[in-house]
C-alpha cells in the first residue's frame, strides 16, 4: 500500500511538471515575431550585427557612434542606425600640398602617400598615391572620413620630422582643418649630400640599464668620441643637473642643467639637419633655467648642439631629457677631420 501511494504520488508530478512545462512553451511562442515566411524565429535573430567597428569609446561618444559586433556589407548599406553612424563618421576631404627643398625650391617627383579611413570598419582604410608636379604641387579630392595623413618622400631627400601631417576634418572630432588650393600645406625635405667619415656615439638607456643625471647639482661625465673608439679627440661633455625636491606629485617644478664640453665650446641649434657646423657663435657653457611657472614647461626637453673643439674638430649631438626623473639619452656625431661637414656617409 505504502509503494503504491509513493508511485501515485510519482504519477501526479510528473504530470503536473509536464503540464506546466507545455503551457509555458505555448505561451513563449506565442509572444514571438513573426518572419514574413510565418516561421518563429529568435527576436535577437532579427538584429544585424557587425564587429567592424574599430572606434575609440571617446571617438564613439563623440559621434554617436554604437560598437557592435558581427559584419555584414548589407548591414551598413540598409541599417538606419548605421547610415547615421556613418554620416556622423564621414566628413569631404580634400587637399593641397606642396613640396620644397631646404632652400625653399619646388621639389618634383616627390613620392605622396594619402591614408584615410573612409568607413569604421575593417575593410574601411583607404590609401592613395601622387606625386608633385613641376611645381611641387599635388592634391587630393573626392574622399570620404573624418581625417587624412599625408606622407611625403623623395629618394636622395631627408623627410622633415616637423612637418604637420595628420588632418581633421570631422568638426565632431574637433576637426578645423580647411584646404585652400591657394594656400597649399607645405611639406619640407632635405637634399641628401655627400657625406663623410664620422665617429658616432649612442648613449641611450637600455635593458637593465638606466642613465639617468642626479638631481642634487652633480656632475657626469660622458665620452662624445665613444670609449672604444680610436680618436685624438678629448671629446667629453660635461652635465649638471639639479631639479626642485621638495614636492614630488607637482606636475611642473623648477630644474635647471649645464652642458659643457672639455677643450672646446657649445652652441645650441634648432635646425632639423644640422649638418653644416657654424665657424663661430660656440660658449663654453650652455646653461638651461626652467621655472614651474614657465608656459611652455616641457614634459620631455629635447636639443641639437653643435660641438667645436680646441684641435679644430666639429661635432653635433642631440640630447634628451626627462626632467622627472633625469633620464636621459645622446646620439653624438663628431668628424675627426676638422671639416664642418657632420653628414655621414
């Protein structure tokens, strides 16, 4: 009697179970869209995705814009909220440009690489090349995206590093960017000469090696010529550097750095080639004082020098520091001959 009851018991659950189980499923696919077939499908199902989106969130926010993920061509093309991300994204672009050498003459054949990305999506990059006219002259018209990066190259020419080559268009991106055919944005190259026998130096922070000046007025010393390099030269440089101590989390102090070199004098240059030393214009000393309060304080202090020494011999180095913690690098070039010439072979 017992064991009937518990398979009675049993019975009644498992039915009950199975009932609820079939209204609950009757009434979801109830509740389900329709596809134009009559077939149930998944409303997610509905939703066309891509993953091709490859946007910053500020980008993103900036514009509109909703990262999704899948890809689909038709998506992009039918879609309404993606037809606005891509009218927020795209904006005309146009350009001008020209090309001149370091004397300021129009530079032909010059080789010009347009990149843009006309779409957010991984098939979206564009690039198109051109080449400067009898005038220097070259352009661009008729792309689409919210920004342009202009790269110009010519063999036998140095590429300037200063030249501004990234454009926005995109007023949702802070774009002001505005190209005037009159008014052509001018790239600079540098013509390549013959150079000479050079001693080069390298001295740059490295794998389990930090170079870095102390802070408290010291001194360092470095070899300009390099220690196992042959040279009559007694080419070192002097560096003093001290930095404000006394509050660490400030984002600007004071410092201040000397640079000096043995047996010989120092000029301090802003030339993006300096190949050609000056005769005269050299100190014993160039002494760098830099205040908190200085508007254009900088995050990384970096300079060309020029180095002429008591034997007649020229040099050049580039110095770079990070006032923060006084690291620093230097790539030095010094011809051994007594020529100004600093361009190496």
């Amino acid at each position: 009697m017992m064991r009937s009851r518990i398979h009675i018991l049993g019975a009644v659950v498992l039915i009950l179970a199975l009932t609820l189980l079939f209204v609950f499923r009757e009434r979801r696919e109830q509740s389900l869209p329709e596809n134009t077939s009559g077939a149930k499908t998944d409303s997610a199902a509905q939703i066309p995705i891509s993953n091709s989106l490859v946007i910053s969130n500020t980008t993103s926010a900036s514009l509109g814009l909703v990262k999704t993920i899948g890809a689909a061509p038709a998506f992009m093309a039918t879609n309404a909220i993606a037809k606005k991300q891509i009218a927020n994204w795209q904006s005309g672009i146009s350009f001008y440009g020209k090309v001149i050498d370091e004397k300021s003459n129009a530079v032909s054949g010059a080789n010009v690489l347009f990149a843009w990305t006309e779409t957010p999506t991984e098939g979206g990059n564009r690039t198109k090349n051109a080449i400067s006219d009898s005038n220097g002259l070259f352009s661009l018209k008729g792309a689409l995206g919210p920004s342009l990066n202009v790269t110009v190259s010519k063999q036998g020419y140095y590429s300037s590093q200063k030249d501004t080559n990234g454009f926005i268009y995109n007023p949702l991106m802070g774009g002001t960017f505005s190209p005037n055919p009159d008014d052509p944005v001018i790239f600079h190259l540098r013509t390549r000469t013959k150079g000479e026998v050079v001693l080069k130096t390298r001295i740059h922070t490295g794998i389990g090696q930090i170079i870095k000046l102390p802070h408290d007025g010291g001194t360092m010393t470095l070899s300009l010529v390099g220690d196992n390099q042959p040279s009559p030269l007694d080419g070192k440089l002097l560096l003093t550097y001290w930095r404000d101590m006394s509050d660490l989390r400030a984002s600007t102090f004071d410092w201040r750095l000397a640079l000096s070199v043995s047996n010989g004098a120092i000029l301090g240059t802003d030339e993006e080639f300096p190949f050609l030393a000056p005769v005269e214009g050299y100190q014993t000393t160039m002494n760098i004082n830099m205040p908190a309060t200085n508007q254009n304080w900088p995050s990384e202090f970096v300079t060309n020098y020029y180095v002429h020494f008591s034997g007649g011999q020229y040099g050049r180095f580039i110095f770079r520091l990070a006032p923060y913690n006084g690291v620093f690098s230097i790539d030095s070039v010094i011809n051994p001959s007594g020529s100004r010439n600093l361009e190496s072979n």
